[in-house]
C-alpha cells in the first residue's frame, strides 16, 4: 500500500466516528481483525504451520518488536496524546481504532491496558511452548535539554510498567526500556533498567526528538557499551508513529555513532522505507533510499560484530516486495538479521496481503487462504509462518533468524 493510498484508507474511515464504530461492529474479515481464539484444530495441524516451525527452536525464539500499548485506564501510567481521540485528526484517530482492534481491545472499554496483555498471553499460547516476546516501553519526547514535551509525544509506555507485565508473566514476556539521551537521569535509568532484567532499549527518533548522531547521546552510548545492551532503532521514514518534521533523524548512517561507540544497534525494519540524504557525500549531499544506506553499513566490516537488523515490519504492504527479495537473498546478512513482528500492526488486515506475495510468485498461492485464516486467530503466529515461507527464487530466512533468545543475553556476541 502506497502512502497515498494508506491516508486514504485511514482517513476515509475515519471521517465518521460513527461508521467507523459500525465497521468495527460488523468484523469485516477485509478490514478489521476478528479477534478469534484458539486456532481451528485443522489450521494448527496444516503442513503449512507445522513445517514453519520445523528447524526452529522454540525456546530460542523471541519475537524482539512488540508493542506494549494501552490507555492507561489500569493505573499503568501509558499516556496517549489527545489527538488520537479525536476526529478533528481523522488520520491518528483511525490509526487509534485500527490499533485498538489489531490488539483485539475496541470492544473493552475500562480495560483496554488488561485485555491487551490478556490477548498477548493468548497468542503466545497459539505458539509451541518456550517461545517468548520482548515487550518494549516508550519514553515521551524530549527537547535538546533534556526536557520532556508532552505535546509532542504520541504516546508513552513507561519502564516500570514493562517491567511489570514481564515481571507477571515471566514465562512468555521479557522486556525492553526506552530511556530518552537527553534525559539528565539517562545513565542512571539505564544501569536501573539494566538491573531490573531490561534486555535491550528502543528509540523511534523522529517521534523521540533524538537525533542519534549528536555528541549529547555520547554519555549514554557509553553507557550502553559499558553494560552491553543493544539499541534498538527505528532507522527510514516513520508513518506509524507521528514524526513531525524529525524524519530526518531516521538516516540510517546517523546510527554510525552509536557503533564507533561500540554499541550493538539493531536497524529496525532493516530501514526499509523512505529516503535521506547520503552524510557520506557531504551534509548537502543527494537523496537515497534509507534501505541503499543501511546496505552500505552491512558492507563495512567494521560493523561485523555491531550492526544488526530486525524483519519487523518488511511484509507490510507500505514497503516495496522487492526489498523483501533482497533481504531474502542476502544470505550473508541472515546471521545478523532478528525476527520481530511489530506487534500490533500484523494483526491490522490491509496492510499485509499474502495474496499479493503469491502473485510475485514469493509465496505458494495454496498458502493464502491458511494464512488468512491464521490471521484471523493469531496474527503473530500469521506474521511468523508468513515469513517462514516467503522466498526468493531457491531462498528463505534462514532458521536461524528466528531464534533471537541468545542475542539479548548478556555478553552474547
């Protein structure tokens, strides 16, 4: 889906609360998530599925892109800007209820913080025993001084309560901090993180106010090389998150500051949308595509030990199917690439098509409807045996990339 086309879509929902509420109502298989439990006894044994999983290992894997989301009505001190309730932003206000049913949480008002790590806990029971998800906190929006904006700030998950729903449930759910650099306390928070089981960091720049190759996040590379915590990092432009005018803090080539810190920095989405200027050609420098930028960084063997990338987020159709190829073919990367979901967003229906795989002969055309149907139920499980079998020509992602446990263990690399 072009950009052009996903405001249309959102927008076009959204110009009435109360159509948008009778879509929603009617669980429009083409638009909206159904929301159903427990695979069908048939689906879970289809060949499909079973082979998915087939030379993974499921205590090894860990889905490292999934968003804790919520309202804040449980007390969880999640915050979420204004404007996403409001239909004088039709755009934010869709994503809101789109959101909302990805999660399966629009028809539990009171509740919606609960129900949305209730439904979590029944996807990962959709999932062979052992395999867990990485839950990421988000920190507001900060200005130069260190000063949080509120205004600013699309939404807010705090540490704690990350820590808290991994803390519960232990078994299925680890967790990641998000600790803005400009932040006075920044270091401190980290090394608090750190001891309270944090196993990485996340950053969306453009929607944070960071620009991440400022000499102000120098105490905090520090910081995260000294406890060898990886950073993980929107890098491209940002459509799901308001960015403002900060996309330019998604150039993937900013991120060589945190790696000649010694940072171990995983690209999310392997940057695989948008453009920015190439900094290697001057600061005035011509436009490349975030994805031709990231490449390059893969290539230097410098960043061998250092430079990761996360699959999240590379089905949707609002990124180009060839770059998936690319990915696929680039064997010599798979050993640096981590598997991630970007949980809620599989479970948004228009914005995957398998059908569309199967027409640029990627995915096999008797997989479509078993994967819809999978959807339906379970859209990380959807996410994962999507990506199982996509191919390019002779290749797929290696096993390998699906087992991610060991990468966010302490001193694992």
């Amino acid at each position: 889906m072009n950009p052009r086309r996903r405001r249309l879509l959102f927008g076009g929902l959204a110009a009435s609360g109360v159509t948008l509420t009778a879509l929603l109502a009617q669980r429009s298989p083409a638009l909206f998530n159904a929301c159903h439990a427990l695979l069908p006894p048939a689906t879970a044994a289809h060949e499909l599925v079973q082979s998915a999983w087939a030379g993974v290992d499921a205590k090894r894997f860990l889905d490292c892109h999934v968003h804790l989301v919520g309202t804040g009505d449980s007390g969880s001190g999640i915050e979420v800007h204004p404007r996403m309730e409001s239909l004088f932003h039709p755009l934010q206000y869709a994503q809101r209820l789109f959101y909302l049913n990805a999660g399966c949480v629009h028809d539990a008002p009171g509740r919606i913080d609960d129900s949305y790590v209730e439904r979590l806990q029944n996807l990962v029971d959709g999932l062979p025993p052992g395999a867990r998800l990485l839950l990421f906190a988000f920190d507001r929006f900060h200005d130069v001084d260190g000063r949080a904006d509120p205004d600013r700030s699309s939404f807010y998950t705090p540490n704690a309560y990350a820590r808290s729903v991994a803390d519960r449930h232990p078994q299925v759910f680890a967790w990641a901090a998000s600790i803005h650099p400009h932040r006075v306390d920044c270091v401190e928070e980290l090394a608090a993180a750190v001891r309270a089981g944090a196993r990485a960091v996340k950053w969306l720049p453009s929607a944070m106010g960071i620009d991440p190759s400022s000499p102000l996040c120098d105490r905090f590379y520090a910081a995260l090389a000294s406890h060898d915590v990886p950073l993980i990092s929107h890098a491209g432009e940002e459509r799901a998150v308001d960015g403002g005018d900060l996309q330019a803090f998604g150039n993937p080539l900013l991120l060589r500051r945190p790696l000649d810190h010694g940072v171990r920095v995983v690209v999310a989405h392997c940057a695989s949308i948008g453009s920015a200027v190439d900094l290697d050609r001057g600061a005035n420098g011509p436009q490349a595509t975030c994805f031709d930028l990231f490449a390059r960084l893969m290539g230097e063997a410098r960043y061998d030990k250092l430079l990761f990338a996360d699959i999240s987020a590379l089905t949707l159709r609002n990124r180009s199917a060839e770059i998936v190829r690319t990915v696929i073919e680039r064997s010599e990367w798979h050993p640096r690439l981590l598997n991630g979901s970007d949980y809620p967003l599989p479970g948004i229906v228009p914005l995957i098509s398998p059908a569309e795989f199967a027409e640029r002969g990627m995915l096999p055309q008797s997989a479509v409807p078993v994967l819809e149907t999978i959807r339906q139920h379970n859209p990380l499980l959807f996410d994962f045996v999507l990506k199982r079998h996509l191919s390019a020509g002779a290749r797929r992602f290696a096993a390998s990339v699906f087992e991610t446990r060991s990468f966010f263990e302490r001193n694992s690399v």
